[in-house]
C-alpha cells in the first residue's frame, strides 16, 4: 500500500512521474516510501467523446488502505494532477484524470 496504477496512451516520462510521485503520496497521507508500488499500463487505443479528435489520455489510480480523509485523498487527487503535466512529453490534446480511493477491506500484501 499504496498501489498506484497508472493508464496512459500520452508520452509520459514513467520513471520520473513515479519517483516524484511517491514522495508526494508520502508527504500527504503518512505512509513510508517503500510502500509505494506503481505499475503502468500503456493503452494502445482510445476513443473521447465522438471520436473526431486524437486525444490521448492518462488516468492515475491510487488505491490506499481505509482510513484517510475524504479533504486528505482530495488533496492528494489534486497535488496528482498538477505533477502529472510535469511528466508528459506533449501537452496538446492530452485528457488526465486522478482517483484516490479505499482498498477493499480483503486486501492483503506480503
């Protein structure tokens, strides 16, 4: 815990995007740096809205054990989406999105 996922089709520096995000996640809800994990799942097509556009997308989950505030994972879903641009290599037509929510109660890691 955390377990961050991120969905992109955008060019996106990977590594760097996840070594200034876990500090950030740290900062904000009071875990260790070495709980974060975050893979990422290239997506090879997307379709916005009718289609008539070449926008590219990328959506950063953030999954955290129960406990956290509804203000402190809004918080967090912000600080996410002001870094996220810092880390794309285009800017133009480029749609981003940021959840952070409860694991489910059965969560378990090792």
């Amino acid at each position: 815990m955390p377990q961050i996922t991120v969905d992109y089709s955008a060019p996106l520096d990977r590594r760097g995007f996840a070594l200034a995000l876990h500090p950030l996640v740290v900062d904000t809800v009071d875990t260790v740096i070495d709980a974060c994990k975050t893979r990422f799942r290239e997506i090879e097509e997307t379709v916005c809205g009718d289609g008539s556009t070449d926008d590219v997308v990328v959506h950063v989950d953030i999954a955290l054990l129960a406990g956290r505030s509804e203000e402190t994972k809004a918080r967090l879903t912000e600080a996410v989406l002001a870094l996220l641009p810092l880390h794309l290599k285009q800017q133009d037509g480029v749609r981003i999105s940021a959840e952070v929510r409860d694991l489910d109660p059965s969560y378990r890691s090792r």
